[in-house]
C-alpha cells in the first residue's frame, strides 16, 4: 500500500521509529539533545526512566502495527511525556466516505464522540474517549514515601483521541492514536491533536513498506 504522508509537528514534539531495534538509539540521542545544556550526571535518572518509557511505548506500537511514535516531550506538571500519538496504516474492505461512516457508526457505541469531519484538507474521522488505566503514575523525585504508595495505586484517566483519515485512491486508512494522562490539560490537548491531524498532507514520492 502506498501512503506516504507528511504533517506539521510543533517543536516540542518528536518522530521516532517504531522499531524495536532502532528506536533506543533514536531515543538515547534525542534525550541527550533535549537536556544538552545541563550536566549530563544530573540528568542521568531522569534521561533512564523517560528513555525506559519511551522504549515502551515504541514497542506497543510495533506490536499494534504501528509505523511510528510520536511524543511531546513538553512538561506538564510532574509529567514529562505529556501527549503521544502512534500512526499506523491499515487496509479497509471500502474506501473514502463509506467507510468513515461505518468506523463512525461502529465507534459511537464505546466513545465520547465519534463523528466525520473535514481535518484540513481532507475528510476524516474523529473519535473522542477518556479511558480508566489501572497504571502507576509518574512519581516525583521529592515524593514522600506515602505519597509514592498512593500513586502506585492510582488509577489515572488518559484522553484518547483517533484520526481516521482515508488513503486517497486506496484501501486504506491512516490512523493517528493520540494520548494524553495530563487530565488537566484534556481539551486543551484534543485541540491541538485535531490540529495536528489537520495538517496532513499525502505524498505520492513516498510509500511505506
């Protein structure tokens, strides 16, 4: 299938592979980049437990079908990996319009919002939940010991939001799985991801193998 793809990506954010075997490279380089201008032994626990994350994070994505892992790499909070997004490829049995009410229609049971709508330049999907992870969240280095025990026990809510959008002239679909923990910062955050979706542009000198 062809469905090479460019989008626009704030300078808080990254692409990484969703490669297994060259994705903590990848990481390791940008990690040492993002805190260049410090000394390098006191970012060292920091660098370790986001690269271990973001590691993670790209293996799920290979095991789902991803083709890539995007992460902003914005703090917010105590959080350091503040929104990600995979982007996978997937066949469909028909294309365009059709296809996009059917994924709408199968969506609405489980989401918040499932609706086609006009992403920039193309006609897409956007499907809305905020899902209950039994995780442990990011523990702050200064916690006390009561307050990691009470954080590793949370269950934290993430906003997930998909964009569905049609290959052209192809039985396809690309999607955009963004996520965010930042509860905060939940319609902030769809703002941009709509934003982001909307940004894409298809390119017929590029194909994914």
């Amino acid at each position: 299938m062809n469905a090479g793809y460019r989008m626009v990506l704030p300078a808080s954010w990254a692409r990484l592979p969703a490669n297994p075997i060259a994705l903590r490279p990848v990481v390791r380089r940008l990690l040492l980049d993002l805190w260049a201008d410090q000394p390098r032994d006191q970012t060292a626990r920091r660098r370790r437990q986001l690269e271990q994350q973001l590691v993670e994070l790209g293996n799920q994505a290979a095991d789902g079908g991803g083709r890539e892992l995007l992460v902003c790499l914005q703090t917010a909070g105590d959080v350091t990996l503040a929104a990600s997004a995979v982007v996978s490829l997937h066949p469909t049995l028909v294309q365009g319009d059709e296809c996009l009410q059917q994924l709408a229609e199968t969506n609405r049971l489980t989401a918040a919002s499932s609706e086609v709508i006009n992403l920039g330049r193309n006609r897409g999907l956007l499907v809305i939940r905020d899902c209950l992870v039994e995780d442990a969240l990011p523990v702050p280095d200064t916690a006390t010991h009561e307050q990691r025990e009470a954080l590793a026990d949370a269950v934290r809510s993430t906003r997930q939001v998909d964009a569905h959008l049609p290959v052209p002239d192809e039985p396809a679909m690309l999607l955009l799985s963004f996520s965010t923990p930042v509860a905060p910062l939940f319609d902030a955050f769809t703002e941009l991801f709509v934003a982001l979706a909307s940004t894409v542009q298809w390119r017929a000198d590029q194909t994914w193998t």
